[in-house]
C-alpha cells in the first residue's frame, strides 16, 4: 500500500494542468471588462506607484529618526560642556529632515529667536509640501475609480438592452457577456477605490503626525539653544557721510 501523501502528490501536477492559472483568470477578468476596464487599470497602476513612493519618502530615518532627536532633546547637555560644535557636525551628516531643520535651527545666524522660529515654520512647511507630492492622487483615484466602473456598467447594461432588441429576439449569450461586462467593470473600480481611501487616510495621518512631532522636537530645541547660548553679531561700521557743498 503507497503512503498517502505520494498519492496526493502525483494528483497536484493533473491539478496544475486542468485548472486555469491565476494569470489567465485575471486577463480573463480585464479582457471581458471593455474598453472602460483599460482606464481602471491605469487608475490601479498609479495608486500603487504613489502608494509605494509615498511610503518610501515617509519612512522613519529619512523624516525623523530617533538617534536625531536624542541628540537635539541632549542639547542642554552639550551647553554644559560649552561646546555645540560635536552635535552641528553630526547634524550636518545626518540627511534626514529633522536633522537638515535642526542644523538650521541651532546654526546661530539668526539675530532673535523670533525669527529663527519663523524661518523654521517657513521652511518646514515647505519640506512638508514637498513630502505630500503625490498623496492628492489616491483622493483623486477614491473618486474617478468608481465612476469608470459606473461607466463600464452603464455601457454593459445598454448593451444587454441592446440585445433584447434584436429581430431573432434576445440573444442569451450577448446579454450574459454584458451583464458580465457591468459587473466586472464595478467590482473593478471597487477594488481600486478601497485601497486607495484607506492608503490616503493612513498616509494624511501620516504626515499630521510628522507635521506635530516635527514642531514639538524643534520648538524645544530652539528655546534650549536660546536659552543656553548667545547669539553674538557683528554690525557693520557705518563710514561718516560727506559734508554737503554749501
């Protein structure tokens, strides 16, 4: 008597063989969608690609890294020795946000801490603008998915009407292929608009979370530096204007 797990495996080759493969389902599934279908697939192709840049340029060591803000909360620590100049050297080799921002911060080229607050705020504000590209398409994808597929099940429903029409009377096969049409197109765009919404909320609360981490880390450093270190400046001597002629 053979083992059982040797019958089993001499059936999974006949199994392989009769049953379609995942590949051909798929292209079975878009090929019967239309025309409308080529669109949800564009659609779906630049979710993903935003999803996986976006995800890219969020990520913890490129925004804000952990060893980053140790040494910016460890300022007061470095004004006790009189010297910042080990931590400016490590910001400057750090590539990431908080660092590039921190550098700035502690850099002592502005004359009050009014205005380096405002040149942080602007300037931060602008790095996450820049880290936001992209994002508005998944919000765009949540609401022009749904309506391709509204559309390809509006053009499989006047084709299934269509064939009611018919001299020879309604054609089975037609209406089936239709009524297919409709329903493929809308779980279609269904299937790109969810992942886009859910994408697009994690990624908002993402960047709200980078956005208010960002101004506690660098509100606390600027007023430890200010507080611990003297921003000196030198003014220009002004020459003595000449004696008018009389």
């Amino acid at each position: 008597m053979k083992p059982l797990f040797t019958d089993l495996t001499s059936l999974l080759p006949i199994a392989a063989v009769d049953g379609p493969s995942g590949f051909s389902l798929i292209w079975d599934f878009l090929a019967i969608g239309g025309f409308v279908m080529l669109f949800i697939v564009l659609c779906s192709m630049a979710a993903v690609t935003v999803m996986i840049s976006a995800w890219l340029r969020l990520r913890d060591h490129l925004v804000l890294p952990a060893s980053v803000a140790a040494h910016l909360r460890a300022l007061p620590g470095y004004a006790a020795k009189g010297d910042i100049k080990p931590l400016q050297e490590f910001l400057e080799r750090d590539q990431s946000l908080l660092a590039r921002l921190g550098a700035l911060a502690i850099s002592g080229t502005f004359s009050s801490r009014q205005e380096c607050v405002e040149t942080i705020t602007a300037r931060a504000k602008e790095d996450l603008h820049h880290l936001e590209r992209g994002v508005s398409v998944l919000e765009v994808m949540v609401t022009v998915a749904p309506l391709l597929g509204l559309l390809g099940t509006t053009a499989g429903l006047v084709g299934m009407f269509s064939a009611f029409g018919s001299e020879a009377g309604p054609d089975t096969a037609t209406i089936a292929k239709e009524i297919g049409v409709a329903l493929r197109c809308t779980i279609a765009g269904l299937f790109v608009a969810v992942p886009s919404v859910l994408a697009h909320t994690y990624f908002v609360r993402r960047l709200d979370n980078i956005a208010v981490r960002l101004e506690s880390i660098l509100h606390e450093t600027i007023q430890t530096f200010f507080a611990h270190f003297e921003v000196k400046h030198t003014h220009d001597v002004r020459t003595p204007e000449p004696e008018r002629l009389r």
